[in-house]
C-alpha cells in the first residue's frame, strides 16, 4: 500500500499552481503569497475538503493498479 500524501505535500502542491492575484480572495479578504498557504490558514474548511478529495482521488487511482 502507497503512503498517501501529506497536508503539508499537498500545500506545495497547490502552490505550485497558477494563481491570479485576483483569485486570491479569501476570507472576503485579498491575500497575498502561495494560494496552498492562504487556504490552509484561512480557509481551513474548504482545505480539509480539497485534500480529503484528494486522499480519496489517490486511493480509488492507486486500487485501479
């Protein structure tokens, strides 16, 4: 059985991803920096959502081998 991914991989991974600083709107706020680390501190909810769905994306993708 594969490790599943970290919070904190996944953090990186969404940084790693283009942003536009207009999309930065979190909170009801515009954020500056990594849009991995803005959601994770300031929306925590829609975090634990994303990277559940990737747990469970990963583990139905690693079942299908």
């Amino acid at each position: 059985m594969k490790n599943r991914i970290t919070k904190k991989d996944f953090e990186q991974l969404i940084n790693e991803l283009p942003v536009k600083e207009d999309d930065l709107i979190i909170d009801g706020k515009q954020r500056r920096g990594n849009y991995g680390t803005m959601l994770r501190r300031y929306d925590p909810i829609a975090f634990e959502v994303a990277y559940s769905e990737e747990v469970r994306e990963s583990a139905f993708r690693n079942s299908m081998r």
